[in-house]
C-alpha cells in the first residue's frame, strides 16, 4: 500500500520521502514479494515457477529479457485480445508508447489502473521536492507545454497512447483544454499565445525533454510575428481551428492588446535571441526539461536561449516505471542525479565492468544472473545497467539504460544517467556508444566555440556505400549572434573531424590506422539551419509525440538520411590519422 498524502503538504511529503529512502531495502523486498504473490499465476511467470511466489526462486529462474523477448505476450494481448493474465493479474487498459531513444522500434507497455496511481504518488513526491527547493513557484503560473498525439487502437481492442497522453486523458479535468489539442502545430501555437498573453504572470517554463524545448523555442521563431499580430488585434489566426485551443485562447485573448504586442516585438526583433527566455518571460525563476543522459548536448543552447536561468532536470521516468527524483533540483546540470524511489517497481542492475563496452553484459550469457545486484547493494562508483520488475507483467526486463551510482540518501542510492546501451556507431569490430560520441563531439566543439558558434543538435550514421566505410556526422550549427552561418573555414571544419576521431576509443583508432584501414576518416555534413526542425516534423508526422522526441543518434530510417542529405551546405573529413597511444 503507498501512503497517502496532500501534494501540497510539503512537510508531509518530506517525512514520507525520508521514511521512504530510510527503509529501500525492506520496501524493495516487499515490492517484489507483491508482484510475485499477485502475479504467480501469469503463463508468464508459471512457465518459470510453476506457480510458486519464492524470491530465491525468481533470482533463480527468472531470465533476463529485451522487449524483443516479451514481444510475443505484448501482441498475444495487443494484437489478439488474449487476457492480462498472460503477463499480470492487474487489468491491462492501456499500452504505453514507449520511444526509449528513438530511430529504435516503438515499444507497447502494458498499464494498468493500480500504476496509474503509482504513478500520481511518484508525482506528488516529485511536487514535494519541488516545493521544498525552487521557491516562488505559487507566485505566479508555470507555462509547461504538453503535446499529445491522437489514439491508436489495437486489433485486440486496446488503447495505445504515450505515457502523458494516459495522464492527461484519464484526469482531463485538471488541466487546461488547449493541452487536449492532438494536433501538435495548433496545441503549441494555442500555447504559446496563451503563455504571451500572460506573460508577466509567468514563473517557471518548461516540458519534459530539452530537446522538445529547443524545438519549442523555434517554432516561437517561425510564429512570433503572426502571434504578436493576434495579440494586437485580439483575433486569433483562422487556422487555429480545433475548438479546444480556440474556447481557452478566446478567454484569455479576449481584447485587443497593442502595447502588448510592441513589448513582445520589441524583444522578438532583436537581432541574437540570447535570453529570449528571460526577456519574454522576466519574471521567470527556472527553465524545467530532462538535461541528462543524450540530452545533455542541448545544456549549452538552452544556457542561451534561456539567459542561464536555473534549468532543473527533475526526475527520471519512463513508459515502463517511473524510478528516481532529482532531490538537488539546482544543482548543476552536469551533476544530476536521481535518487530512486524504492516501492515503485523492483530494480536490479547488472554490473557493467568498463562501461565503455556496454555490450560486456549480453542476456544471453549463462552467467548474467549471478552478477545482478539489487537496490540496496549498488556500489558507488560502479556503473550498472537498469533492469526492472513490475506488476504490469515485466520482470526482469532490461532498460536499456547505463547509470553511474553516485551516492546514497539515507539507505537508497543516487544514479546519474550515462548513456543508453545501445551502440550508435558500428563498422567492422568498433562499437561507439551514444556517451563517447556526445563526448567526442563536445571536445570537437571546442574549436568552434570562440568563434560564436553553438551545435543546435547533430546525427550520425556509419556509411558503408563504400569501401572502407566511414563515420558521418550531421551538424546543425547556430551563431549565437544569430547571423546566417558564413562559408566554415576549412582547416578548422578538419581539425573538428580530426579530434573527434582522436575522442573516440582505441579500438576506433586501431581500425583507423590498420595498413589497410578498416574505417575511413570521419566526416562531417554541416546541414543548413531548421534542417533538424525538418527532422523532428518528419518523426512527429510518423507517430512519434513531440513530448517524447529524441533526435535519433544513429539514423536508419533512408527517408530521415534524405532529409539531412539533401540539405548539406558543406563536407568535411579528418586529414589526420588518429593517434592511438593518447
Ligand atoms: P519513454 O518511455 O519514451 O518515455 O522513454 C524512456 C527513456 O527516456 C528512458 O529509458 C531513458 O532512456 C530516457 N530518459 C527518461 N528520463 C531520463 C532522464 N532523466 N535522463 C536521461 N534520459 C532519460
């Protein structure tokens, strides 16, 4: 049973946390003795404990699985409308969308009614945390954009929908109708004219992942004027049609506003929108998105776009549980970490010994279960891979997400997001992982950096059309003065590639320097600016929530590759063989 309490009562809030952190190992064990108990009964789990609930047994027979492997129960429910029972004895009424990184496969996750409200606990401890450390938030109103695709519905009879698509829809009532909008152009017009509108009653901006903000603020530039306009006139614009957006834009812009629309033309009209987040805004305290894991390549464009405000990234959730909250919600954006909430799932982590070769820990191997370690016997220090049982019918199910522990508060660890698993680079024996090539591409950056310029966001892919292949990168590139991007001096664009191959691991530079090279010089392809904002469009219109986005790492879709290709300005390649003995 999870304890009740008023989200508002901060005190209370804060003894539940603390009771909470106190006791994780207890709490862990009791989690994982319901969800046996409740779900011995599964085909799933009776295949493996003939209907027996004993832990020692779970450790002992339960493998360890991708989605891949449970892919087949998923369908059996999704696609055929086969009962719950297969995978949990709690009622599946909904299935996630679950994007992980994205350019991977979707993935369908069950939830039921009883993680609905596991969820709303997770997020009344969040509201908590906030409460306790970002003052001032009850002073004003927080602009948060929530963007949420239409419904699918499975053959089986199942809704499918993104995680905050079920929240909304399923308690409509606490918020605005604007965010109901499925049509993402006019939900985030709607929304951004209602923030401008109430521009001075903002204190805090924010959605999920940095990424969707960064895309938010460039939509604000390809509209600001035509928002400015309706303002001015107290006309909204005919294409705004979806009665949602139209009855909450109607009671807010309800007359015409001209000095209004001169103050926010006057900041939109500047020529570098450095701290357009606070000029518009000023009253504005925080700036909320995830900077972690793959998101930290945004940190330095938000740094800009947001005048340095405080960016607090707050916890750390997926389709499958919610784990962990971010208890120093000011600290540096580079020092985050999450301190897991122990009664939300059962977690165990496989060790990963370099955890620069995520694929050491293959499921496959015989020995994988007798390295798993569970909450409370996390080492600091020790990278892990996340795995995660719940009563929604996963068991033993791997993230896909590497973390680092970096304390502990009280008897519960702390993680810090590293990377994902999967290798985004591959060509002959090297493996690059997301976290070496965000690495390598922040070092490389720092040759373009002086000169005013800033990553808006990049893409990679291993080309292999020819012999040897080679790594391309796609780089959106912004000055921060906002100028158009003048021709890249040459011998700078090559010392880029140059020291992005040197950033990567030995293995990259062993296959470089072969006498006859097994990976070619790495390359390149500055593409032309709103290029990556073409990319996002394209991945929304194939089903993908905005809220959810993730700039793929490694492109495969050839339509996504098009994209990028047909609009590169310029290609650069390393003229320098890597140097492997540093
Ligand atoms: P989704 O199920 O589509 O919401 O995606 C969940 C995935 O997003 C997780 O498995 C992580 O890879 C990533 N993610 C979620 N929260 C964070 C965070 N705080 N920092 C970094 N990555 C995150």
């Amino acid at each position: 049973m999870l304890p009740t309490f008023d989200p508002r009562d901060t005190e209370a809030g804060s003894r539940i946390l603390e009771d909470i952190t106190s006791n994780a190992g207890h709490i862990q064990e009791q989690v994982l003795e319901e969800i046996l108990t409740k779900n011995a009964s599964t085909d799933y789990l009776k295949s493996f404990l003939n209907g027996h609930s004993d832990k020692g047994l779970f450790k002992n027979k339960i493998p360890v699985v991708d989605y891949e492997d449970i892919k087949i129960y998923i369908d059996r429910i999704a696609l055929d409308g086969e009962p719950s029972r297969i995978l949990t004895n709690e009622s599946i009424t909904e299935l996630m969308i679950s994007s992980g990184t994205s350019g991977g496969k979707q993935k369908w996750i069950p939830k039921t009614a009883e993680e609905g409200e596991r969820r709303a606990f997770f997020f009344c401890l969040l509201a908590t945390v906030q409460n306790r450390y970002l003052h001032g938030l009850n002073d004003g109103k927080a602009l948060f954009f929530v963007l949420i695709n239409p419904d699918i519905h499975t053959p089986g009879g199942l809704v499918l929908r993104t995680t905050t698509a079920s929240e909304i829809k399923n308690r409509k009532d606490r918020y605005p109708e604007v965010i109901l909008c499925e049509d993402t152009n006019q939900s985030l017009y709607s929304q951004l004219l209602c923030g401008l509108v109430q521009r001075d009653a903002i204190v805090s901006i924010g959605t999920f992942f940095a990424s969707g903000l960064q895309r938010i603020i460039k939509f604000f530039e390809e509209h600001w004027q035509e928002m400015s306009s309706n303002i001015r006139t107290g006309q909204m614009s005919d294409w705004i049609t979806d009665p949602k957006c139209k009855r909450t834009v109607s009671l807010i812009l309800s007359k015409q506003m001209p000095d209004l629309a001169d103050s926010i033309d006057l900041v939109c009209q500047e020529k570098s929108w450095e701290g357009i987040i606070k000029k518009i805004w000023p009253r504005t305290k925080y700036v909320q998105a995830i900077i972690t894991g793959s998101m930290a390549q945004y940190i330095p464009a938000l740094e800009f776009y947001t005048g340095r405000l405080p960016v607090v990234s707050p916890a750390y959730v997926s389709s499958e549980a919610c784990f962990g909250i971010n208890f120093k919600p000011l600290c540096n954006p580079y020092d985050v970490s999450y301190t897991f909430i122990p009664n939300m799932a059962y977690y165990e982590f496989i060790p990963i010994g370099n955890h620069q070769d995520p694929n050491c820990t293959n499921s496959k191997d015989a020995h994988l279960k007798d390295h798993i370690v569970d909450l409370a016997n996390v080492k600091i220090g020790q990278h892990y891979e996340l795995l995660v049982t719940t009563c929604t019918g996963l068991y033993r199910y791997r993230m896909g997400d590497i973390l680092l522990v970096t304390g502990f508060h009280n008897t519960t660890p702390q993680f810090k997001f590293v990377q994902r698993r999967n290798v985004v680079l591959s060509i002959d024996t090297d493996k690059t992982t997301e976290h070496d090539l965000q690495n390598a591409v922040t070092i490389a950056m720092h040759i373009l950096e002086p000169l005013g310029f800033f990553l808006l966001d990049y893409s990679s892919y291993a080309d292999t059309s020819s012999i040897p292949g080679h790594y391309v990168l796609f780089w959106e590139l912004q000055l921060r003065s906002n100028d158009d991007i003048p021709e890249l001096d040459q011998v700078k664009m090559e010392k880029c590639c140059s020291l992005l191959e040197q950033s990567l691991d030995l293995e990259y530079k062993m296959l470089r320097n072969q006498s006859i090279s097994t990976i070619g010089p790495l390359e390149i392809r500055v593409v032309k600016q709103g290029t990556f904002n073409v990319l996002v469009d394209f991945y929304v219109s194939r089903g993908t929530s905005l809220n959810q986005y993730k700039t793929p790492k490694n492109i495969k879709s050839e339509k996504a590759i098009e994209i990028l290709d047909s609009r590169v300005v310029g290609k650069f390649y390393s003229r320098e063989v890597p140097n492997q003995d540093s």
